[in-house]
C-alpha cells in the first residue's frame, strides 16, 4: 500500500505544478472580440478597483426594456492608472454609456471597451480616451508602457501615476 501511494503522490504533485501555469491568467476568448455591446443609460451599482482586474457592475435596461445585471472586467489598477483612470472614477450611482465585449456564452458580463461618464469623460481600457473614439479591447496599459522592462520588473516612471519606478516586490 504504502509503495503505491508515494508514486500516486508524486504524479498528482506533478501534474499540479504542469498544469498550474495554465490556470494562472486568461486573454479574451471567453468574449466576442467582434461584436461591441453598447449599453446607455447605465447605473454603476458597484465598482471593485483591485487586482487583478477593475470591476464595474452596473444595471442596464435591454431592448425590451427589462434591466439587466451586468459586470465588465477592465485591466489591473496599475496599469489604468497612469492614463487617467483613478479609484474614484467611476462610483456607485453614475449614470454611464458602457461599450463591452460580452462574453461569447451569453452572459451578462463583458470586457471593457470603454465607460463614458455623465461628462462626456470617457475611460478606455488602459484609461482616459476621447469620448468619440473607437474602443480597443485589451487596451490595458499606455502605450509607452507596452515595453519590455526585463527580469526585474521596473517600469518606466511614465507607467506610473506619482512618476515612481515599481519592482516585484510591491
């Protein structure tokens, strides 16, 4: 008994660190990255700025004017932060436009294209944009972000929003 539980151990420990990789970060397949969703009119009941994601739930009426519970998946903090999109935002009450990529399963949840506020204000994925411009999906960072910093994690100043230079141990 004994015998085969060390080697039944060692392939579960083995296939656990193979496959944990693979679980540890998602694109966008899960939405469709064809089709924008325009939702106007929208009441931000709840805002989760944390990582790994930015979080927007809001309700929404649909075309047959039933309202709709959605959640929009936007990029990390620290990597909207540096273009305009701040903690305070977007907050619970504002009424907004939202354009998403909804998920391909039908579910009310998308990916963010872009939020535009009550004052024409608009944020994109990776931050502020003009409230007439196109959404791009996966917009996540500013473009003098979209370097390769190396192994030891610093991002330029620009990347930052109090001009600080970051590393892994934060």
């Amino acid at each position: 008994m004994k015998t085969k539980l060390v080697p039944s151990f060692a392939l579960v420990l083995g296939l656990l660190l193979v496959c944990a990789p693979l679980l540890a970060h998602h694109g966008s397949v899960a939405y469709d990255n064809n089709k924008l969703v325009v939702l106007k009119n929208a009441t931000v009941t709840k805002v989760n700025w944390a990582n790994l994601h930015i979080l927007v739930m809001f309700d929404a009426k649909d075309d047959t004017g039933i309202v709709r519970h959605w959640l929009v998946e936007g990029g990390g903090p620290s990597a909207v932060s540096g273009s305009g999109w701040t903690r305070d935002a977007v907050k619970p009450g504002d009424v907004i436009t939202v354009y998403l990529y909804q998920a391909k399963n039908g579910a009310f949840v998308g990916r963010t294209g872009k939020l535009v506020l009550a004052n024409g204000k608009a944020l994109g994925g990776g931050g502020e944009v003009a409230a007439d411009s196109a959404p791009v999906l996966g917009a996540d960072r500013p473009s003098q972000c979209d370097q390769d910093f190396g192994p030891g994690g610093n991002e330029a100043a620009a990347c930052r929003p109090d001009g600080r230079k970051t590393n892994n141990k934060e």
